[in-house]
C-alpha cells in the first residue's frame, strides 16, 4: 500500500443551518490521482479548501504525512506543500503572467529576478506556454489562463524545498471550456503527474464526464455530506451503485434529487 500523504478523519463543516459535510473520512496516497465527484452543493470544493488550508473543519481532524494540522495553512508549516488551482484560475489582471506564475517568490524570497524569471519560464515551458511572460491575463484564452494557473501552482522555491507542492488540488480544472480545450487540460494534468517538476499526487473535483474518465485513478462520490462510494475508474460502468449509475447516465429517475 501506498503511502498516506494526507487523512481526513470525521471532518464535519457547516455553513448556517446547512451541514456540508458530515464526518468524512478520506485518505490521499502518495502517487495517485484521486477525483471526487457527486452532485452540485455536495461540498466537494469545501474539501479541497479544507485540505489546502485555507479553511477550517468545524470538527474532525487533518493529517499531513502523519503530523497532525491545527489552524490553517497561515498558523502552521505542513511538511508537505500543498498547490491549488481556483476554478476561475485567480490570476491578477494587474499583473503580468511572469508576475503571476513567480508571484509567491516576488514576495516571499530573496531571490534575484533574473533568478525567479528563470524559473518561471520553466514552469511555463511545463504547461506548453512558453515566451509568453510579458503579457497580460486579459491576452490570454480561458484555456491558457487555467494552465498559467497550473505553472502558478508547482512553482518551486529553491530557497525552501518545503515550498515544493508534493500534492495538487484541482477544482473543476475543465469548467466552462470547449472540449478540444478541455482535452487540452485533461492531458496536462496526466502531465504534470509523470513530469520531473511536476506532482506525483493530485485531488481533482470534477462534473465532466470525459475529465473524471481521463485523468481519475480513484473515485470518491459525495452526496449529502458523506462519502457514499469509492472505487477505481473501471468500476464506475460496471457497479451496482445506484448513486453511480443515475450520476453517469443523467438519470433524473434515482436517489439523487434533483433540485428544482
């Protein structure tokens, strides 16, 4: 068995009456590509945010290589380092795609420029945009913003390997995209996992069908707050699963409730 890189043990999170998550337990190996996948308002998102550490469970506890985490990802170093990419790819229409990508070594290294330009242009060269530095998000595709935002996300910091995202979390990287774009990003991802500079191990929330087939090992469902079924890609056409199968086939008749 692979290494547990990061556990979820009984993690439960609300927002106002609504209760998003409900003692979820979830474990992420070192070196797999793992989906989790289920109906919109499922709190797969609020998962993501409360393994990058950007948000806090309400109960539950977080383990990172076996150390356990208190805070958030502000209160306390994880031995590991955590990337995400937003759904929207979050860059800042101020700044240059150079300014973007290298944006955490401008701000929290000494390195000279020449330095971080070097290995920005690496990291760009990575996600097939290469010489493309100088402009602006608003040149740019919405294709193209996403993989900047993925240069942006295994940017390394020599100074500190810590920095170093071991594990990626994805959220709905191919939302919104044609499906010639979305192959585009489907293959990067596969990319980045085999790549020397890349992540050995990432976490994507995805509804697109030709995402969750192309880029998934392992499958996680999440429906009213708990995990309801796991298993590997090739069981998702032959399980008896009843959440599965309305889920794959767009089913309106099944357990899920379709809202409206």
């Amino acid at each position: 068995m692979a290494e547990p890189l990061i556990e979820l043990k009984g993690i439960s999170k609300s927002f106002g009456d609504a209760l998003v998550l409900d003692e979820v337990d979830l474990t992420i190996y070192q070196g797999e590509a793992l989906a989790i996948i289920g109906p919109s308002g499922t709190g797969k998102s609020t998962i993501l945010r409360i393994i990058s550490g950007l948000l806090a469970p309400d109960a539950g506890e977080i383990y990172i290589k076996g150390e356990r985490r208190r805070g958030l990802v502000e209160d306390a170093e994880d031995p590991i380092g955590i990337g995400m990419v937003f759904q929207q790819a979050a860059l800042f229409d101020s700044l240059t795609v150079e300014e973007n990508v290298g944006f955490l070594l401008f701000q929290h290294s000494k390195l000279p420029r020449r330095v971080i330009r070097s290995l920005v242009n690496q990291k760009l060269e990575m996600v097939g945009l290469p010489r493309i530095g100088d402009r602006y998000p608003s040149q740019l595709s919405g294709g193209m913003r996403k993989r900047v935002s993925f240069a942006r996300a295994i940017m390394s910091n020599p100074e500190n390997p810590k920095d170093t995202p071991e594990v990626l979390l994805y959220d709905e990287p191919t939302a919104g995209l044609d499906p010639v774009a979305s192959t585009v990003i489907e293959d990067l991802i596969r990319q980045l996992q085999c790549n020397e500079g890349g992540c050995t191990s990432y976490v994507i929330v995805t509804h697109q069908d030709s995402t969750i087939r192309r880029t998934a090992d392992r499958i996680v469902f999440l429906y009213r707050g708990k995990v309801q079924w796991s298993g590997s890609l090739s069981e998702i056409d032959t399980t008896d699963n009843a959440l599965i199968r309305q889920f794959f086939s767009g089913s309106v008749e099944g357990p899920i409730q379709v809202a409206g």
